[in-house]
C-alpha cells in the first residue's frame, strides 16, 4: 500500500492496467471499488489509442516534415503565441441547422476568420471556431492530405453556441494541405476512413502568394 | 541501451502504452504540446535503442524510467532558458488521479522537479506521482531508507513553500 492510504500505488495500478501480474493488487481490487473503478477506466481509455502503425511511420518521418501542434486553451492562448484578436459571435447563419465552423487563420498576428476554402503557407497558426445550434458531442481536427490525422479538439460535450477549439495547428515548412473536419466523433471517424460523413468541412490548400 | 525495437514491437508499444505515457508526461511537464514531442523522441530512442525493453520484468516501470528522464531533461533545459512556466495548458486527464495520489501535493513537488538533483527529482516522481512506499523507492534507488526520509522531508517542505506562495497570490 502507498504510504499514508489504503490504496496500492498509482504505478501498481497503471501496472496492471497494463496486463502485468501482481497478485497483492489482484487481492486489493477484489474489495475496493474505487482502485477497480480506476484500473477498469485505464484499461478502457488505452484501448481508445490511435493505430500504432499510424505512428511509427510519423517516426519514420523526417522530423523537420512533421507538423507540430500547438496546443492552447482560453487564458494561455496568449503565452502560447496565438492571441485571439477577432471578436463577435459567428454569423447567425451558421448556427442554423447543425454544426457549422470557421478557421481562424494567424498569419504574422494578422488574424483572419475563413471558411470555405482556406489558402495556408508556413508560419500561419491555425485555430478552429465552430458552432452548433444545440448540445452535442463535437471532435475536430485536420486531415491532411497524407492522410494524417492532427487532433485539434478531443471528443467532448458542448453547449449551443460558439467555441474554440482546444489546439492549434503551426505551418511548418513542410506545408499544410487536407481538410479541416468537426462533427460528432462518428462523423469524424467515417471522414477519416473516406466514407460519406455529415462532419463539416473546410479544404485546407497551398497559398500561392510569397 | 543498445541496438533498437521494430516498427511492429513499437507499434505493438504505442498501442499498449501511449496512453499511459502521455497522461504521465502531462502530469510531469505541464505542457500538452511538450509532452507530446517527449512522447515522439521516446519511441524515436526505443527505435534507435530500446532493445533491452525486451529482458525488462516490467516493461511500464522500464518505460517510465526512460521516458521520466526525457522530461525531466526537458524540465531542466527550460528551466536553463529562464523559461520556468509551461506555455501550454494540457488536456484534461479523462480517467482522473489513482485513489493513492495527493494530486495538491503531487502538483506542488512537479513543479519543482526542473530545479532538483536528478536523484531527488527521480524521487519525487516515485514518491509524489506513482505514489511508491518509502521502502520502495529506496530499493528502487539504492538509497537506505532514512536518506529517503530525509529528503522527502525536504521535498515536503519546499512543495509547502510553493503552495503556500500560491495561496498568498491566489
């Protein structure tokens, strides 16, 4: 037991999470709701991973052509570099019928609200606004046209209105091109699987522009 | 570490632990984008020189050692460059702290994991985030049991300052 508690150690638990043997912590899980509770929760969310195969060829990559993601959320969005400039609700419109988004385009802290078709070259952050009309579940992120899949929003319930997503995306020189995608996490799961999906989209494509 | 892992035992790997990796560096780091390039240069050294995960008794305790000393590393670089607070917030952990974890009190010694020797700091993380017996950690460090009193005392006591300082500020 973890000194000061009745519970094994978070490492003892993680550890059999992980399909290791440890007949103490079996012998504790049998009697306590609360260490079962948190294994059978670890245990689920690891099954959630993304194809390992998927990954390791990012690793195979050449680390200069990787995208990083820069994750930022309300008040440290400004330490994280992209400070949201644009103001006001999203135009009526698009909050009729469903799920609708813009891309927030930064380029040199000139900040632009897109949708569409939304031209990228290196250096631009990318943020995604979208909004939905009534409570739902929405994931969002970018499939690029390697097919690789930039989360930018994990599954997560949202009220009726207008939010941000909870990363951004930086240009780097290897250049952006895909499709900007939010909808419920089927929708998403069907777009990236190339299948006829209800997820809204924006085309993500090369500015020609210097 | 010497000679590497196959893209099949790696994915078999990121599979099987990603998700407990990444939810251990956003605890550590504090910064989800850093925790993820810690997460990438992790298995880039596994595919360069992991092969003795293959011998290890406990693969998740091996494989937190090597990736707990990427991130402290990365601590102590930041920390080096004046840079003493993470940029980025993290996501949120969806399956929430082991019954065992103080998380006020984990929270507090990780903050000062840039700025300890990286035996103490090795201790903190045994101690304070997998939550290890005393009697533990000092097997696991090779250290006698009252030098681990000792210093997680002091490790105590400077994580108190801290809380303290945010209380006073917040």
């Amino acid at each position: 037991m973890a000194d000061g508690t009745e519970h094994p150690s978070a490492l003892a638990l993680e550890s059999v999470a992980a399909g290791e043997v440890m007949p103490d912590v079996q012998t504790h899980l049998e009697e306590c709701d609360a260490c079962r509770m948190h294994v059978d929760a670890l245990s689920g969310a690891m099954k959630a991973t993304r194809p390992g195969a998927e990954f390791v060829a990012e690793l195979r990559r050449p680390k200069r052509k990787r995208l990083r993601l820069a994750w930022i959320a309300g008040p440290v969005a400004l330490a994280a570099g992209l400070v949201l400039l644009l103001r006001g609700p999203a135009p009526e419109d698009r909050l009729k019928g469903g799920v609708s988004f813009s891309i927030i385009r930064d380029r040199g802290g000139a900040q632009e609200r897109v949708s569409g078709r939304c031209l990228v070259k290196v250096g631009d952050r990318l943020l995604l606004e979208f909004a939905t009309a009534e409570p739902r579940t929405l994931e969002a992120g970018i499939l690029t046209a390697k097919d690789e899949w930039l989360p930018m929003q994990p599954p997560r319930s949202f009220g009726e209105g207008t939010h941000l997503s909870q990363s951004s995306v930086r240009v780097d020189d290897a250049g952006l091109e895909g499709r900007a995608l939010v909808g419920s996490p089927s929708d998403i799961a069907q777009a990236r699987r190339h299948e006829p999906s209800a997820a809204a989209i924006i085309v993500l494509a090369r500015d020609p522009a210097p | 570490m010497s000679g590497g892992l196959s893209d099949t035992e790696l994915a078999m790997l990121y599979e099987k632990y990603s998700f407990l990796l990444i939810r251990r560096l956003r605890v550590l780091l504090r910064d989800e984008s850093l925790a993820h390039d810690v997460l990438h240069d992790g298995f880039l050294k596994l595919m360069q020189s992991g092969a003795a995960l293959r011998e290890a008794q406990t693969p998740l305790r091996w494989l937190y050692r090597v990736f707990d000393n990427l991130a402290i590393d990365r601590l102590r670089t930041r920390r080096a460059r004046g840079q003493h607070e993470p940029l980025d917030q993290v996501a949120e952990d969806r399956v929430g702290p082991a019954p065992s974890v103080d998380v006020e009190g984990r929270d507090a010694v990780v903050k000062l994991l840039g700025e300890l020797e990286e035996s103490d700091a090795r201790l903190a993380v045994l101690v304070f985030v997998d939550r290890l017996t005393q009697e533990e950690a000092a097997g696991e460090l090779g250290l006698s049991r009252v030098t681990i009193n000792k210093r997680v005392k002091a490790l105590r006591m400077r994580a108190s300052a801290i809380l303290d300082g945010e209380e006073m500020h917040g």
